[in-house]
C-alpha cells in the first residue's frame, strides 16, 4: 500500500517515487529526499517516543500526518505514553489502527468478511477498561 504522493526533485525537478517509505529516491540524479514518515521514523529513532505535537514541531510533518501515520498503523503510541487515539467505535484507546479489537470483531461480523483487518489497533494494557475520548485537540494540549 502506497501512502505518498510522488514529489519533484529538489535538484532537477524529475518526478521521485517512495522507495521504501521512508525515503524518495530521484530517478533522474539519485538525489535521495526523507519522506514524512522518513522524517518522523529518523526523529524517533534519534530522541525516542515524543509526543505528537514534539515531532510536528521537530520535523516540519504536521499533527494531522502524524494521525494519519498512527490510524493507518505506521506508527504505534508506546504502552507508557499518556495519550492515546481512541476507537472510532467505542472510544477506548488505543495505541494505532482505528478500531479496538473487539469493535473490530463486531464490525467484521457486521460486514461479513469485508472488514479491513489492518484498521485494528492494540488496546494499551496500563489502561484496559478505562474509557478515554481522545480529541486531537485535547493531544494538544497535553504536549
Ligand atoms: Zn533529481
Ligand atoms: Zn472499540
């Protein structure tokens, strides 16, 4: 699954493709360019978990793109973090993906098999069964 646009080669303007998802590699003079889920993986790597809002201001990818790296289960929240996304369904949080695992069973059923197994997220353990809505306004303030 392809997540990225093609961008232009900053040197020569040739049209780059993703090469491995962390990284656009420039057909035409083999200039490489980190994509914003290279830039975010890079960051974590060197600084290890931060906050949404740390890595936006960090790396230039804004807070939306980080969700979206998380709903799509790119990136995972770690266990110890104090915010997390929330099921679509249920609310309950979660750690990546879009649905917690029972919501994701219910729907499966509901949709008879047509249900996209790669939306379902980890529920974190420290918070089993305490309810959390979780707004991309409130995981800013928490930052
Ligand atoms: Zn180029
Ligand atoms: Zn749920």
């Amino acid at each position: 699954m392809k997540f990225l646009m093609p961008i232009k080669c900053p040197k020569c303007k040739a049209d780059c493709r993703e090469d491995d998802s962390q990284t656009y590699v420039c057909p035409s003079c083999g200039h490489e360019e980190p994509t914003d889920y290279g830039k975010v993986r890079t960051f974590l790597e060197a600084e290890g978990n931060s906050s949404a809002m740390i890595i936006s201001r960090a790396t230039g990818v804004s807070i939306g793109k980080i969700n979206s790296f998380l709903r799509n289960g790119r990136l995972e929240i770690p266990e110890e973090s104090d915010v997390f996304i929330g099921c679509r369904r249920c609310g309950i949080n979660i750690r990546y993906g879009q649905y917690c695992p029972e919501c994701a069973n219910t729907l499966k059923k509901e949709l008879q098999g047509e249900f996209d197994l790669s939306t379902v997220g980890a529920v974190p353990k420290k918070s089993s069964g305490r309810m959390q809505f979780m707004t991309k306004e409130k995981m800013m303030d928490k930052a």
